[in-house]
C-alpha cells in the first residue's frame, strides 16, 4: 500500500488544511508553456516568472536538472519549480524525463516541506510531456517524501 493519496482533481487547487507545497517538472531549456504549467500560469503569474529569470540568469545561480526553485503564490502555499527533464521533446536520446534530477530535486522538496510543515501536491509529474513512467516516478515519491513523513497527494485531472 503507498503512503500516497490519490484524488481527482485540480493540482493548482491543492485539497486540505496547512501549509502546501504544489511540485512539478520543468526543463532545462527555460521553456514553459505548454502541459501542467500552463494551468499554474491561469492561476498565478510568479512561477513562470521566477523559472524563467532563473534559467536567463543561470551562469550565476543553480538552475540545472536536479535544482528546485521555490516560489510563494500564497500566505501557506508554495510551487516548487523541479528540473526534471532534458529537453522538451522525445528523440534519439529516448524520453525528456531525468528520474536522476526527479530524485535529487524531491529530496529539496522534502527538506524545505519538512522546514515549513508542508504536504506536497502534485499531478503525476513526469509523466505528461516529459514521458516518464509512474512505475518509476512513484517509487522515488515514496523513497524521497513519505518514508520522511511528508504527506503527498497526486492529483489525477478529470
């Protein structure tokens, strides 16, 4: 049994009481507008934003696959901008997603939810655009927020 809750629903519109974090997957092209962040952008404008001023501004700070950006967008809500995948299309190279980056960028999630007494949402990120599996996203869900005691809700669109 997974420790992951699973509801149909809005990502953007996270369920529940407390303090939320709401991740997701981007590349590393600074590209943004199509899949799930276009509906975070007809809701808030401040994590398009802030991803796009961290990829123009990445020779002086973190942005590569695995860095995660933290954006508030409410008094108890976050969105976690996680680079998770190379690229943006399918090609020679196989599929965009970089479960490596996924990994490395859940275990900041974890840390700053745990600093902040947050659970994260999420759809089942990596697996749209960027072509990755549930099989394998899951896991890394459930080795890198729920055995850190980090409540977590996938949403699945209706």
């Amino acid at each position: 049994m997974s420790g992951i809750t699973y509801v149909r629903g809005d990502a953007t519109a996270p369920q529940g009481k407390g303090v939320k974090v709401i991740a997701h997957v981007c590349n590393d092209l600074g590209g943004w507008g199509k899949g799930f962040v276009v509906a975070l952008s007809r809701r808030w404008p401040e994590p398009e934003a802030a991803y796009r001023r961290w990829h123009r501004e990445r020779a002086g700070n973190d942005f590569a696959l695995g860095a995660v950006q933290f954006v508030q967008v409410g008094p108890y809500l976050w969105v976690a901008n996680m680079v998770g995948q190379r690229g943006m299309r399918t090609g020679s190279k196989g599929v965009p997603v970089r479960y490596g980056a996924i990994d490395t960028a859940l275990g900041a999630v974890a840390a700053r939810a745990g600093e902040l007494g947050a659970s994260v949402h999420m759809p089942r990120t990596g697996c749209g655009l960027a072509g990755g599996t549930w099989s394998r996203v899951e896991p890394i869900i459930e080795g890198r927020l729920i055995e850190e005691g980090v409540p977590v809700t996938v949403y699945d669109h209706d």
